[in-house]
C-alpha cells in the first residue's frame, strides 16, 4: 500500500486530479511538478541545506558583493569569508585601479578585525584610501559650490532686469520668462546634488571617525586613545569658543597624565597621524556640512585634535619628518580658512618651515621628497598669506592648499 506523503504532495494531486476530471496525474508524481502550486518547496530547501552557497569574491564577475552606497548605510565590503591577508591584497589591487572606495572597506575591515595596531603598511594604506574618497568628493562639492554661486548671480541678474522692464511699458517676453523658470529649475537641481554631494562626506567621514576611535587607536595606544577622549569633552565644553579651548587645552597639556601619556607613548609616529586625520577629517565637516551639522562642535573637535597630534609630534618627531609638516601645514590652512585667523596660521606655518630648513631627513630617500614638497606648499601658502589685499577678497581660504593631493602612495 502507498504511504501518504506530506499534506503539501496531497493537496497538489487533488489539485491535479480535479484538473484532469478526478483522475490522478502520474506525470505530475514523477517530475515533481505537484510541487509548483506552493511556494515552500522541501526539496529545493533541503538541496541548499546540503550544499550553502559559497562567499562571492568581492572582484569576481558579476559579484553581488560589490558594495553598493545609501544614504543611510554606507559601503559594506563583503569580507567575512576573507583572510586579513586576502582583504590587505584586495585593498593594494584597489589601489592600483584606483577604486579607493573599495580600498577603504578593505581596510577598515582589516581594522575591525584585526587584534594588534595596524602595521606601518597597513596604516598608511588606511590613510590613502580614506583621504582620496574623501578628497573626491570635496571637489566634487566645490565645484557644485561654484555652479550654485554662478546661478545664483545669474537669477539675481535676471530678476534685476525684469524690475527695470516693470517700470516700462513693454510687457515681458515669452523668452525672458522661460530663462528665469530655467534659471530656477537649475538653481534648485544644482542645490539639491549639492546636499547629496555633503551627506555622503558626512556619512563617510562619521564611520571613518568611528574606526578611528574604536578599533584603531585603543589598539594602538590605549592611553593616548583615552587622552582622545578627554580632548572631545573639551572640545564639546568649548563650543564656539576657539580660542578659550585652545588656552584649555595648552593648560591641559601641561598636568601631570598628558604628559606622561604623550612623552611615554610607544608608536608616536602612528598617533600622530590618526590623530591628524582626525583633526582633517572634522575640518572637512566644517568646511562642507555646517549647514546639518548645527550644534556639533566639528571646528572645535579640529582644533582640539589638531593640537594633541602637535604636542605629540614635538615630542617623538623632528621637525623635518613628512608627518609632522604634513600636520603642520594642514593646522595653518584651518586657522587661516576655517577660523579665519590669518596672523596665527603665519606664525604657526613661518615657525615649523624655520625649524624644518635645518632638520630635513637624508637627500634621496622618499622622506626627503616628501618633505620638500610640503615645504614648498607651506611657502607658497605664507606668500599668499602675507599679501594683505588678496586676504580679504573672496571666500577665505578658497586658494589655500593641504597635503590632500600628495598622500603617500
């Protein structure tokens, strides 16, 4: 006698059998096409119990773990079924393409699972990716900073003209109304891409912080992580207050636990340069977020960070080293463009160039490069700085230049 299947297989051949005038349909049993009426299918489930679908290479054909960006989600690179090894290959081919976007999820994959500081490598590939996917889209958004200003002269233009024509007898044109309905549409595209363009450098730059403050820096240097830390409370404390934090800060500096935490860190080097990073990384949120980031006291978590990365620096670096003038320059250009501070970026930028002159490291090696090209942004940034007419003309800090453009690579 047949034994009676699930109540699924029974279902379908009465299904089957009122279709066909009561009769069953063997062919139905043998190819299993009772089963198509539901949507559970046993044997399809047991099938992928029995054989998982394998991890997908990130850069395979085809791959459905290309990272794919939202608003609200950033890049998630597919790296569970990865080696750190394997991710640090991905992240130098990346590199090599030029897909810095790739190459940052890959390193920050390496950070998150990694359970030591990251290598000098490992770090300064970090710092490569991060810098050029941001450094993108800031030019991204300067440009549309200047469409949008061009536009708006455009418009006020055009409505100045449709006042003169109000105060003549002759009634406006079909033209003229179709250019300022364009003049419009455009204007309101351009500022709508535009806060595209700014909420993926805030997205991006608050996961970027996060790796930074939880993984990279406790792993690095507990102390100085925690030192971090006390630096965003004052920073918080201080909002709108540059210059008070600033006085804190350089008291702050002098007790006792700051001391002993920056003069005993053991990869001062390193700290230095998340600690820049960070400092640079809140300076590109004043510079381009400001508008919806109302209340967070990014200038003053710049400053803060900035002058920890300084007193470290001064401490374990000489003042050749590319690191320390990479963070030298980058703290004049915010006080200059950022706090509006001309003299104090001077005196900061003409101080390190003076002292670096004498400090370089050994001509030929890369560091020398390196050093030698930041000094000659440095001088060109004073030289425009000094020159007292072009100050005050423009937007502050629009020519000023930082060491964005010549990461190490």
């Amino acid at each position: 006698m047949e034994s009676k299947g699930p109540r699924t297989h029974v279902a379908a051949s009465a299904v089957d059998r009122k279709r066909s005038g009561g009769k069953s349909s063997p062919k139905a049993k043998r190819d299993g096409s009772h089963l198509r009426h539901y949507p559970y299918n046993h044997q399809f489930h047991h099938r992928q119990q029995q054989h998982p679908p394998q991890p997908q290479h990130p850069f395979a054909q085809n791959s459905t773990a290309q990272p794919q960006y939202t608003q609200s989600h950033p890049h998630r690179h597919q790296s569970s079924g990865f080696s750190i090894k394997t991710l640090l290959h991905q992240a130098k081919l990346a590199e090599l393409a030029k897909r810095y976007l790739e190459m940052m999820e890959a390193m920050i994959a390496i950070a998150e699972r990694k359970e030591t500081f990251l290598s000098d490598e490992e770090r300064n590939l970090f710092g490569i990716a991060c810098k050029n996917v941001l450094s993108a889209r800031r030019v991204s958004w300067r440009i549309l900073m200047s469409k949008e200003s061009h536009l708006m002269r455009q418009n006020v233009e055009c409505r100045r003209e449709e006042m003169m024509k109000l105060k003549t007898p002759n009634p406006e044109t079909p033209e003229r109304e179709e250019k300022k309905y364009q003049l419009d549409d455009l204007l309101k595209t351009c500022q709508e891409y535009r806060i595209r363009i700014e909420r993926e450098i805030s997205d991006m730059s608050t996961r970027i912080l996060g790796v930074l403050s939880k993984h990279i820096l406790p792993k690095t240097d507990p102390k100085m992580a925690q030192l971090g830390e006390q630096i965003a409370t004052y920073a918080r404390r201080h909002y709108k207050d540059a210059k008070g934090l600033e006085e804190e800060l350089r008291m702050f500096f002098r007790t006792d636990q700051a001391t002993a935490a920056i003069h005993r860190s053991a990869r001062g080097e390193s700290v230095v340069f998340y600690y820049k990073m960070k400092g640079d990384i809140f300076r590109y949120l004043v510079e381009a977020c400001s508008e919806f980031r109302q209340g967070v006291p990014d200038g003053q978590m710049a400053l803060g960070f900035y002058l920890l990365a300084m007193e470290v620096a001064t401490a374990h670096m000489s003042p050749g080293e590319p690191i320390r003038l990479g963070l030298v320059l980058n703290l004049s250009v915010f006080y200059h463009q950022i706090l509006s501070a001309p003299a104090r970026a001077c005196e900061v930028a003409k101080n390190a160039f003076d002292e670096a002159v004498s400090e370089l490291p050994e001509e030929g090696t890369v560091k020398f490069s390196d050093s030698s090209l930041i000094m000659t942004i440095i001088r060109d940034n004073l030289q425009r700085w000094t020159n007292s007419e072009r100050d005050h003309q423009g937007q502050p800090g629009d020519d000023d230049e930082d060491d964005d453009h010549h990461e190490k690579k």
